[in-house]
C-alpha cells in the first residue's frame, strides 16, 4: 500500500531530513514511527499525504507514485487519506459537528449522509454529545478525538496520525492508541507517528525507528528492534 | 486505492456537474449571511462601491437628460431670413416659393412686416413707442424649418451661409446656435463621464479586490485544512466569488439609492429653473432599468475583483510546497 524507494527529503534550505529510506507497508498494516525529536518522523507522513514531494527516490501510495500525481489531482488523492495533526487543525469557529462534516462537505455530499455518517464518526471517538460545542470548549483529549472522527469520516483507506497523543496523559494516550487499532482493524492502512516508546511498545504492531533521517530498525517490540 | 469504499471515491468531473443549483443557492446565502454578521464593515465597503458607481451613473442620466432636450429644441430650431427692407411682397413671396420647392427646407413661413409689428406690440408692451412710427421699420421675414436631414452642424452652417448670399436677402440667422455648442459641449461631457466609469470600475475592482485579499488571510486556517482534507480549488474559491458579487450587489444598490435621492433633491430647483424658460424640462427618474443595470454592473464588477484577488492570493495559501 505504501511504498517507499531510496528516499530522500532535503528542505529547500538543503537540509536532508530523510535519507535514503526504502520500506513497504502492506494493505492494512498498522505501523509505528518512532525516533528522537527531529528524526523525520513528520517528514516522513508529510511524504506519504503528499504535503511534501521527496527530492529522490520515490514515494508509492496505493500503487501510484506520487511525483507523478498532477497539481490538479491534489484533492482527489487527499481524500482517499485521513490525517491526524499533533495540534489537531480544528477550525474554531465550527462546532465540533461542522469540523467532523468538513471532509464530507468538501466532496459536496448531501445533507442527510453529512449526518449519518459524521454521528457514526462522532459515535465511535464517544462525543455524540459534544457535537453542538466549539472545540475552545473541549478538553484536549476531546480535541484530539475531534481531529481523529475527521480524519476517519470518509473512512479513508489510509489514516495517517502524527503525534496524536503529544499533549495527552498516559491513560488518554492509551485510549487514543486503542482507536487507532480499531480503525485498522476495519481495514484503514495506518502510520502513527509518536516518540513514546513505553506506549507504542506495548501495542504489540511493526515499528519503524527513525535516527537522524534513517531508517534505524523495523520490526515488533521485544524483537529486533534496534 | 482502487478499494477506496465510499463518498471519497467521487470521480473527478461529478463534483462540479453534482454541485446542484441549491448548493450553489446554499452557498450564495451563506457567503451573504457572513457578510451581514459584521453590518458595520459590509457596509462602509458597500458604501465606497456605491458613490463609485453612482457618481458615473447619475452623471450620465443627467447628461442624458440634458442631451435629449437640446436635441429636441434643435430638431425644432429654424433659421429666420430678414428680407432687404425694399422688398416688395411679390418679392417675398416669390423667395417663400422658391425655398418651398426645394427639398433641404420641409417648412417655409412668411410673416409679413404688419403681421411683424402688430406682434411685437402685443408681446413686447412698447405698444406706446411704436404708436409713434412713422413708418413701419420691420422687413418681411422667413421662417425656414430646414429637413430632418440638414440637422448637422456643418450643413445647416453651409445653409445658412448659402441663404444669407441670396440677393434678397439681408441677414440670415440660425436661431439656435448657441444650443448647438451646449449639446456639443454635453457630448464631450459624456466623454469625461465614461472616462470616469471606467476609472471609478477600475477602483471598484481594487476595492473589493483588496476587501478579498483581507478575507483571504483571515481565513487561511480554514482554507488550508480545507486543502488538506481534499478540497478543490473551485470548492475554495466559491464563497470568496460570492461574496465579492454580494459585494457589488449592495454597492449597485446603494449607488441606486445615491442617484435617486440626488436626482429627487434635484428635481424642484429644476423645475423652477425650466420654467424660468418656459421649458417643461424634467430630470428623469431612476427607472427599472437603471436599477437592474446597477445591481448587474455592480455584481459583475464584483465578481471579476474577487475572481482576480483570489487568483493571485489562494495559490500562496498551498498547505504543502508540491513543485
Ligand atoms: N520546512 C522545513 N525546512 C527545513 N528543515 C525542516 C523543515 N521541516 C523539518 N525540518 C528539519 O527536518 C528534520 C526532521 O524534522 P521532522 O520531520 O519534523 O522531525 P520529527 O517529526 O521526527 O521531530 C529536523 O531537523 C527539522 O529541523
Ligand atoms: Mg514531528
């Protein structure tokens, strides 16, 4: 599903913040990235929801190489892939309904589905009842779980998550991970970024460990993980 | 992807065929509903749309106004033939035949030169002085109304002047010739008017242009998560182009208001004034037409300033920095 070739990411100011990385993730794997504060790991799904293009190599999301994706085709390859941001992009002046509906409304879909299906979204991250607030009135767990309902909304077949649980407490940390893996569960390819390696170790998935823009090791906690 | 399982999997030309006349209804009304949360500020940039746009506007009705009258008293005006004093009737006459055969004149009118005086007594109230004339001083005069052809400036000079060679006579006047350099003068004012719509269209465009840019980065926020989870330029686009036509709309609107306020604080002293001339010369009003006009010019306007300020400002509001 994800596939990446020899790749190299250097920042315009010449940075090279991956190198030379080559991996695959297969259809419906669950995947953690970790590593050290800047090791690359927002680099590296930057690459993957084609908000950055690599400067070698070669990036393959669902059998398409993404530097060959037209400017126009942009939103029609990011609505096949959830995001999940460290500080959640929720809009502050919509309810927590109308940012859950925004992918939904985006693609022009009629007003009875927008329900449906942000309720069913809204249901699974447990705050059907907040959906008349406004994120200022949420906590910050809340408001993470707000992000993760519009990523999974359309039920994209790959959810990306970056950081989701940076400012949360270990418990609220644990649940966050948990609806992840329910998510993949139902099929959604998924790459969570995190550096909490006491959290992401005891979730029993492929990790990839990232140093200084390389790939360190790869594999299950408890194994070869180097 | 091909799996991709639902309402994402939209192929490409269906957004924009899908995107129904109700949405796009939906969308006018909430792009104007945002507009009236802040009143205050809609307005005072309605209201800079609106003096631009009325000041061209009523400047032209008025030239119009103006334009139609003169145009209508030349159509009437008529050039006088003063005889030599010595004529004699048969003389007079003979000219008023002679002129009638000839088809650049469609009316020729004597007034002999009793007819003339006894007139001028009654009109003029020197019935007293002239009791005192020994003689009658007037000549026998023509009136000529040249044909609707002649009408041109140029040709009724060269007629006058073919007229006034005639032996028989001894001045020839263009009555009117003074209303010809006004409606001369109206014309190159219409000139200036269009100059200056085109001017204050041009300031319109930058007004709400400028009025989009500040929307615009206002709400980067929301355009780039926008991007971000899969929406289109057009989508993105969409509420900037209404409002700026909504924009526009209350600008025609109040420049609407503007010209038919002036034109009905206008129309009592121009009334006194035409009746000093014994004119029935009336200021039109602001018709239908005339709103449709400025409500449509207005939205258009509007339109085109947010097309062009969203074209030059949306593309730097990219998430990413793809090629
Ligand atoms: N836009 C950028 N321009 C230049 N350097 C960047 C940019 N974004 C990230 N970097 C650098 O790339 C490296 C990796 O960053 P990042 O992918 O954010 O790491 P992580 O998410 O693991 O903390 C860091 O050294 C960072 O400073
Ligand atoms: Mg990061």
């Amino acid at each position: 599903m994800i596939r990446f070739e020899h790749v190299t990411k250097g920042y315009p100011d010449g940075f090279e913040a991956l190198q030379d990385l080559s991996f695959e993730i297969g259809q419906g794997e669950m995947v953690f990235v970790t590593g050290h504060s800047g090791a690359g790991k927002t680099t590296l799904l930057r690459l993957i929801g084609l908000i950055e293009t690599c400067t070698r190599g070669e990036v393959q999301v669902g059998g398409h190489n993404l530097a060959r994706i037209e400017r126009n085709q942009l939103p029609y390859f990011r609505r096949k892939v959830g995001m999940v941001f460290q500080d959640h992009r929720l809009l502050g002046d919509r309810t927590v309904f109308d940012n859950v509906a925004l992918p939904l409304v985006v693609v022009g879909a009629g007003h009875k589905e927008v329900g449906r299906r942000v309720r069913a979204a809204l249901d699974k991250v447990d705050l059907l009842k907040k959906e008349k607030l406004f994120p200022v009135a949420l906590s910050a767990g809340e408001q993470q779980r707000v992000g993760i309902a519009r990523a999974i909304v359309t039920r994209p077949p790959v959810l990306l998550a970056d950081e989701p649980t940076g400012n949360l407490d270990p418990d609220l940390s644990v649940e966050i991970m948990r609806l992840f893996r329910e998510f993949n569960q139902v099929g959604a390819t998924t790459v969570v970024a995190s550096h909490d390696w006491g959290l992401i170790s005891r979730m029993g998935r492929r990790i990839l460990v990232l140093r200084g823009g390389r790939l360190m090791g790869d594999g299950i906690a408890g194994g070869d993980v180097g | 992807m091909r799996e991709a399982p639902s309402a994402q999997a939209t192929p490409r030309g269906r957004l924009n065929l899908g995107y129904g006349l109700h949405r796009h209804l939906e969308a006018a009304l909430d792009s104007l509903s945002a507009l009236l949360e802040s009143p205050l500020s809609t307005l005072m940039t309605a209201a800079v749309l609106g003096i631009a746009l009325a000041l061209p506007a009523g400047l032209h009705m008025v030239l119009g106004d103006l334009q139609r009258l003169t145009g209508d008293w030349q159509a009437s005006a008529g050039i006088s033939l003063f005889l030599e004093l010595g004529a004699t009737p048969a003389q007079a006459q003979g000219l008023q035949a002679e002129l009638q055969q000839d088809e650049r004149f469609s009316e020729v009118r004597l007034t002999a030169p009793r007819q003339a005086l006894d007139e001028f007594r009654d009109s003029s109230g020197f019935a007293e002085a002239l009791g005192l004339l020994q003689s009658n001083p007037l000549p026998f005069v023509l009136a000529v109304t040249p044909s609707p052809q002649q009408r041109e400036p140029a040709l009724m000079d060269a007629l006058v002047a073919e007229l006034k060679a005639h032996p028989a006579v001894e001045l020839a006047q263009f009555d009117l010739r003074w209303l010809q350099r006004f409606h001369a003068m109206t014309e190159v004012a219409e000139r200036v008017v269009r100059v200056l719509a085109l001017l204050l269209s041009i300031g319109v465009l930058l007004v709400v242009g400028n009025t989009i840019r500040l929307e615009i980065q206002g709400r980067r926020d929301e355009i780039e998560v926008c991007k971000l989870v899969g929406a289109t330029n057009g989508f993105i686009r969409r509420p900037f182009l209404y409002i700026g036509a909504w924009y526009g709309v209350l600008g025609g609107l109040l420049a609407w208001l503007l010209v038919s306020l002036s034109l009905w604080q206008l129309a009592g002293p121009v009334r006194r004034l035409a009746g000093l001339y014994h004119s029935e010369f009336r200021l039109g009003g602001t018709g239908f037409v005339t709103f449709g006009l400025l409500l449509a010019g207005g939205a258009l306007l509007g339109l085109l300033g947010a097309w062009l300020a969203v074209g030059r400002h949306l593309d730097r509001l990219e998430p990413d920095r793809i090629r």
